[in-house]
C-alpha cells in the first residue's frame, strides 16, 4: 500500500491557456486587494520600531511612595504623585478607563495604592475620599473567585489595608469582609511557606512591597537584574529602593521616568517578549513571509541574546520558551539545557505561559532532551487539568484559551498543516490582548487588529486561487482520462488539498500542481499494480518508463496503459519544462528516475504476493519506503518552490536521508493503521511455503492482522513473524518509537543549517509531507472521514469573514 491508499487525489495541470487567461481576469480584483494591504503591512513594519506600553496606576503609585532621601517628609518623584492626582477615574478609582467589570480587583488593588500614596504626603482629601467609596462599593470583588485575579492580590490587598490602618484611615469595610479577606491571605502564606520551593520564594521576592519593612531585603536583591530592576518591576524595585536607598535601583527608576514622563507602566522592559510575540504571531497568522526581513532582524538579536545569557529571555518563562521554540524552528543553534525550567522556577500558575512552554516542548530533535521530554510532561498535565477546571473555559483574558488548549493537546505541531494552523490562529486571536501581572496592561504590539485583517485578506486570497487551481486540476484528470479508470480511487480534493494547506503562497502554484498531480497518479497506479493491471500490464508500463520516447499507440498493450502513461509522460514533461525555468537545468531525467524506482518497487511488491513470499523485514523496509509512493510527490516538487538545488545537493546523503526519513515514518504510520486481523492468512499458508518454522509462531499468526484484503505483508505483521514471540502489542509500540525516532531526525535534519546543502525552502518540503501524514492517519485522535473533509472545506471553500470573528 501506498500514501496514495490514505489520500488519493486528483489534480489538474501546469498553466493552460486557459488558466493563464482566468487569472489574467482575476488580475484586477487581486491587485485592488494587494494596494489596499500595503498600508497595514507598513504599519506593522514599524511596530517592530516601537514596543508601546500602558502605564499602571499601581505601579505609579509605589514610585510615587518612594520618599526623598533628603527630605523624608517629601517625596522623591513629586511629578508621580501628581500624575495621581490629575487621573483619578469618574468612579473614583485608578486604573485604565472603560476596564471590564471582571478586572474589579485590579481596580481595587491599583485604587488602594493610590490613596496610600497620597495619604502619605497629605495631600488629595478629595481623591483619596473618592477612591474610598469606590472600595467601599466594590469591595466584595475581592473576595469573587470569578474576578481575574493580579499576582499576589491575595497577599498585596490586605497588607495594603494593614498599611492604611496604620495610618490612621478609616476604611469603609466592615469586620466579616477584613476576616475574610486576613484568612485568604494566611492561607495562601501558610500553604506556600509549606512548599518551600523556589518558585515560591521568586514570587514572595516579586511583591516585595505587600511586606515592607518585615521583608528580608537582601535576600530580594539577589532577584536585582543588570538593569537594576527586580523583575523588570517598578513596584517592586520602588519599595526595595525606599528601604535600601540602592543606586542601581535608583537608576532604573529614573529612566523609566525619563521614558514614560510621569507615570511607570508595570513591566519594563517589555521589548523583547513583545517582538518575538510579533514575529510568533505573524508566523502563525501565516503572513510571516511579508516581514521576513523583521522578523529575522528580531530572531538575530534573539539570538546574540540568547548566546550572551540575557536575563530578559532566560528570566521569564514565557519569553525563555518562545525564543527557543522560534529559534529552533528557524535554524538557529539552541539548546534547552535546564533553561526553560530554571526560568519557571518551579512555580506556575499562568495558562497562557504553560501552553508557550509547551509548544517550546515540541520542538524536540535530539534524542537526549530530557529537559523538553520533562518540561512535555509536566505542562501537559498541567494543561489538561486547566482544562477541565471550569475556569478556563471562562477565561477573562482570553475566551479562546480552552480551545486553544484542546487543540493543541489533540493535535501536535507535527501533525497540524499550515492553512489549518492559520485558520485557527485567525479564529483564536484576540486582538484585545491584556495581560494582568500585579497591574493589568496592554502591549499594542501583541494584539493588534492590523495583523488579523490582514491575515484574513491573505487567507482569503490564497483560498480563491487555490480553489481556481482545483477546478482546473480536475479538468485534467477528466482530460488525460484518469477518470475512466475503473479500479482508481478518485478523491481529488485530499490530494489537492495536502498541497495547498502546505505550499499555500500563491507564488507557489506550480509547486501546488506538480505535488497534487503526482499524488493523483501515484494513486491510479497504486492501484493498477494492487488490482487493476495483469501482469504483463505491468512489466509493459515499467518498459514504457524505461525507453520514455515510445509510440504509445503502438506500444501499449492496453488502452488502461495508455491511459496511464500518456498522463504520466505528460506531466514529467511538464514539470521538466517548468522546472528548466528555475534551476536553468534539465530535470526531466531525475523525475523519470523516481518514477522508475516507484513502479519498480511496486512490482517487486506484486510479486511478492503472487508468490506468496515473505520477506525479511530488513528486505521489506528498504522496499516499502519507497514503494509508499512519496517521492514522484514530493522531489519533484523541490525544483519549483524556488531555490537552486544542485545536482551535488540532490544526490547527497542529506537529500537521500530526508527522503528515507520520511517515507519511512510514513510507511509505519500506514503500516500500524492498515493492519487488519480479518484479512491474516491461515497457518497453513506459511507451513505449505515451507516459511521455516523457527520464525512462524502458530498461536501469533492466529491473531496476525493485515493490510487489506488483497493479503499483502505489512511491517507489523513481519515484525511479529520474524520476531520470535512479539505480541501485536509489542510490535506495534516498537513501531511507535521507531516513528518518533525518525520524525525527530528528520526535523533535526530540515532544521540543520551548519553544513546542510539542501535548501531549507526544499528541505521544508520533506517536513510538510510529514505533517500531512500524521494529520491523516491520526485516528486514535478521532479524525474520522467527516472530520477530514471538514478540514479540507476549511481550507479550499470557507473564506473567512472578518465580521464573524
């Protein structure tokens, strides 16, 4: 059995007159949507410019707290305190306006820290009355286990509240509320004292100023970073300041003024956290292609960063595992080490930096990255017990984060396709992206409305050619007659759909064609040699191959041979001439040579069956990889996606490795999936072929299953004839972890730069055809038949309307 047995396609032809004269049509329409995306896409260039960070009243109010060392009775950064003064809210609190009724508690929060700040310097009566009421009114958030919570809020608000009860205020809160709100505090303290783990301890650091003078202040200092800074806080690196006068502290604080003026926003740095999201999500949005100079100039200083042990990547989770996973997928050297899980420090509690970690987790190449195969445990487990907690279904932040987390447990990276992945990036992207640490704020560079319309105006516009494409592919199966073929499977749609959600660019349509049509003819002369030929049709078909330059009328001993050949010769010619155009070299040669190898292979199968051999495994192997019919689909197509490739390059033992890598992972995948217990030949079978007894197991072969019907030998069943007493369980693990060894040697090897002479841009290709396997045939994920041709409307027919989103 062939990959064409999973996805038979039909597909139309190279550039006819009359799809060049259709596009030509089409030009029109197409180029008024091209101008109309060039201003967002200027836009977004020059985000990459500027991180743009919301101030936090939280924050600003610690700063403005910090007292003068000269005077103490006067503050330190009047021009903050002012700031308070002059942005206090209608309601009476400080905070952003128009904030959502679920991020009460960061009003309260931020709302007490201003009034604290300005008690402080007696000043505000009016505005700390105010904010008083609106705690008052509001106060019962605080203990609302709906409410999006900041970090800390259960230790920093009641410390707050026993600070202005040491200042004498009088809070408008009544005795249950203040047991309630003391109990949840001692809890949380008493449960995270109990853990002792560092996680614990980083965090305690991290909200330092719900401890003030009771804080051990230089244990927190061994958190201070090159900036000065603790964690990038100004909240935190304020109140250390306030009680160790420290200059570097002090310096940090300075320019955080002297950027933002008079207010400090809750995090900073944010650069790069905020660029690679950019580049991460323009790269899932797939629109990356239009910022490849951006982006790379990001991954560059990501990765100078990386090498140097730059506290603002190692530092953060989510920033440590997001430039790795970019990094490792676009070809940069990295290793995980212990970095990604000396950056949690043990402690996590947020969904969106757990998922970040686990994608990085993904990206797996090397057999002992104990580190990622660990930090994939524990995050999927964490994940999945998210998952069923009622409250990430009703996520304040993110609406889409259950399905977020659902899909990308269902299905790994390795088996999503590119316009899937888009797809789903597009639905899922919340262009309101607001996260809340001690304070909520918003990076406009995370989510932005720019990149989701012109996300959906790329996708949109690469479905209607791809759909254009597909009507004339299936008028070139109905011309060249494929159709008329009896025993073929006709399923056009799989074929062309496997091309177009993996080479989607519309510069990309000959790549598309030539793969889809070779998937449609590995299919009808898949099954030619499985049923539909004689003998004789098939020697005649591998003679036709080997001489090429043949008179079909005359040599072809049936019209089904002529059928199949003519479209075969057909189209080898015609990407030997498309491709001429590229690599400036004849091609034609090579394509027929994989051709030749995969109907050779193919009828060393038939013959097998027919004379009811059965061979070694080791013989079997090195036939069937190439017998699942995935290099007239896949090679040729590397000559058309746009860089040379060297008769030096595709005849290298990196070229010849991808290519066995992937097929043979693809060839067990279908192995294990077409294994059928209905269709095992009796004992009798192997005893009357004289098989030698010593590697037939009478009692394994009554439970042997098998390929399909025609009987054919598969990779399991021959592990567990020649493998002397291996169960079925047995057999079919091993070939599990065999696949897993491959698929990671095989994105090591697409992934390699140092060395490597085939183009990445080639080399993805192999990958893509991987993921297009293990999309198809993941059946114990539950993708049966009707979810498949779900997934291909999705892609070819359903244009996505921005409206909807």
């Amino acid at each position: 059995m062939s990959f064409s047995h999973l996805s038979t396609l039909r597909l139309s032809t190279f550039p006819s007159p009359a799809l060049t004269m259709s596009r030509l049509n089409g030009a029109a329409e197409v180029n008024a949507a091209v101008l109309s995306s060039e201003g967002t896409k200027e836009r977004i260039k020059k985000m990459f410019d500027k991180v743009d960070l919301s101030v936090s009243s939280y924050d600003t109010a610690w700063v403005a707290m910090v007292p003068s060392p000269n005077s103490p009775k006067d503050p330190f950064f009047p021009e903050c305190v002012n700031w308070l003064l002059c942005n206090q809210l209608h309601d009476g609190s400080w905070g952003p306006p128009n904030l959502q009724p679920l991020f009460t508690k960061d009003a309260l929060l931020s709302t007490l820290a201003c009034i604290l700040a300005l008690k402080q310097w007696n000043v505000g009566e009016e505005q700390i009355n105010k904010g008083l009421h609106f705690i008052e009114s509001n106060v019962a958030s605080a203990t609302d286990e709906e409410q999006q919570s900041p970090v800390g809020f259960n230790i920093l608000f009641p410390a707050m509240i026993e600070s202005a009860m040491n200042l004498k205020m009088n809070l408008p809160l009544g005795a249950p509320t203040l047991d309630a709100l003391f109990h949840r505090r001692d809890f949380e303290l008493k449960r995270g004292y109990a853990s002792n783990s560092e996680g614990w301890r980083t965090l305690l650091a991290y909200i330092s100023e719900g401890f003030g003078k009771s804080q051990d202040w230089d244990l927190v200092m061994k958190y201070q970073r090159k900036n000065g800074s603790l964690f990038n806080s100004p909240a935190t690196t304020a109140s250390a300041f306030a009680h160790l006068k420290n200059a570097d502290c002090l310096k940090y604080l300075r320019s955080l003024l002297e950027k933002f003026g008079n207010a400090v926003p809750t995090v900073y740095p944010l650069d790069k956290y905020a660029r690679l999201s950019m580049a991460a999500s323009l790269e899932n949005l797939g629109i990356d292609r239009h910022f490849r100079e951006e982006i790379r100039s990001v991954l560059d200083e990501t990765y100078r960063s990386w090498l140097q042990g730059d506290e603002d990547i190692l530092s953060d989770a989510a920033t440590c595992a997001m430039a790795f996973r970019l990094l490792r997928v676009n070809g940069y050297d990295v290793s995980a080490e212990d970095r990604l899980f000396n950056s949690l420090g043990g402690y996590m509690k947020d969904i969106d930096d757990a998922l970040e970690l686990f994608r990085a987790s993904e990206t797996i190449i090397h057999p002992d990255e104990s580190v990622l195969e660990k930090q994939h445990h524990w995050t999927s487990h964490f994940l999945k017990q998210e998952l069923s907690n009622t409250l990430i279904r009703g996520h304040n932040l993110n609406k889409h984060i259950g399905l977020e987390v659902d899909d990308a447990l269902k299905l790994p990276r390795y088996a999503i396709l590119g316009r899937l992945s888009t797809r789903t990036a597009i639905k899922y992207y919340n262009t309101d992206s607001t996260r809340i640490l001690k304070s909520y704020y918003r990076c406009l560079n995370i989510g932005n409305e720019d990149f989701l319309k012109l996300a959906v105006d790329d996708f949109n516009n690469c479905q209607s050619i791809h759909r254009e494409e597909l009507n004339h592919l299936t008028r070139w199966v109905e011309e060249y007659r494929l159709d008329k073929l009896n025993f073929a499977r006709q399923k056009q749609a799989y074929c062309y759909f496997s091309a177009a959600a993996t080479l989607f660019p519309p510069e990309l349509s000959d790549a598309r064609i030539s793969w889809a049509k070779n998937g449609v003819l590995t299919t009808v002369v898949d099954d030619f040699f499985d049923v539909g030929g004689s003998e004789e049709e098939l020697i005649n078909l591998i003679q036709l191959v080997e001489k090429w330059d043949v008179n079909v009328s005359v040599d072809c001993c049936s019209e089904n041979v002529e059928i199949i050949f003519s479209a075969l010769k057909n189209t080898i010619n015609e990407i030997g001439a498309s491709a001429f155009t590229r690599q400036g070299r004849s091609v034609t040669s090579h394509v027929i040579e994989i051709w030749l190898d995969l109907i050779k292979s193919m009828f060393k199968e038939a013959q097998w069956l027919k004379n009811k051999s059965v061979p070694t495994m080791e013989e079997y192997m090195e036939n069937a990889y190439v017998s699942f019919a995935l290099g007239p689909i896949v090679l040729p197509a590397l000559y058309l996606v746009g860089p040379k490739l060297s008769e030096e390059a595709v005849g290298s033992s990196e070229f010849d490795h991808l290519y066995r890598l992937m097929s043979t992972a693809g060839r067990l995948l279908n192995d294990i999936q077409g294994f059928k217990v209905d269709n095992i030949p009796p004992f009798s079978f192997y005893k009357s072929n004289n098989i030698p007894s010593k590697i037939v197991n009478s009692e394994l072969l009554a439970t042997l299953q098998r390929e399909s019907a025609e009987g054919k030998l598969n990779a399991v069943s021959l592990a567990m004839i020649h493998g002397n007493g291996v169960t079925e369980e047995e057999a079919i693990d091993e070939m599990k972890n065999v696949i897993v060894s491959k698929r990671r040697e095989l994105l090591r090897l697409v992934l390699l730069e140092k060395g490597s002479v085939v183009p990445r841009a080639c080399k993805d290709l192999f990958w893509n055809m991987s993921k297009v396997l293990h999309l198809f045939y993941a059946k114990h994920d539950g993708f049966t038949a009707h979810d498949m041709m779900k997934t291909v409307n999705a892609v070819m027919e359903e244009p996505i309307l921005l409206s909807e989103l």
